[in-house]
C-alpha cells in the first residue's frame, strides 16, 4: 500500500508519483538482478532505511512490516 504510491502494483514505477520522483521499476534488469538474488530482501530493507526518498515510508512501518514488504518486492522482481 505504501510502496505502491510510486513503484505501482505490478512493481512498474509507472504511477504519476512514480515518474515524478524517478520511482525505479522492480522489473529493470540490473535492479531485478539484485532484488532476485539470495540477499534480495536485505537489499530491499537497506535501500528503504538508507533512501531519503523513502524517509517517510520508514515512519510508517515496523520492521516486521519491512521484512514483508521487501519479501513481496522480490516475488514483484521475479514476475516478468
């Protein structure tokens, strides 16, 4: 729901906020490669707590949400 502002539902980046804000989509190749690896998920959590564009994305969610979020953000990469 969070995420989904900008990387959309299918992980496109293709919202208007998504394009505005230079979202990237899940699905380019050389991030899809990092997010598909074995550590995908700790990439995930990493880049949300470390962005500044997604400082208030880590106000609004515990790290078990994270956790979740970055699991489901690499089922996203996956998915052609």
């Amino acid at each position: 729901k969070v995420c989904a502002g900008c990387h959309g539902e299918t992980g496109n980046a293709d919202t208007k906020k998504g394009k505005a804000q230079k979202a990237k989509s899940y699905h380019e190749a050389k991030l899809n490669a990092k997010l598909t690896a074995a550590d995908g998920e700790a990439i995930v959590i990493k880049n949300v707590r470390e962005n500044k564009k997604h400082k208030n994305v880590t106000k609004k969610v515990t790290d078990e949400e994270l956790a979740a979020i970055a699991a489901y953000v690499k089922v996203l990469a996956a998915t052609p």
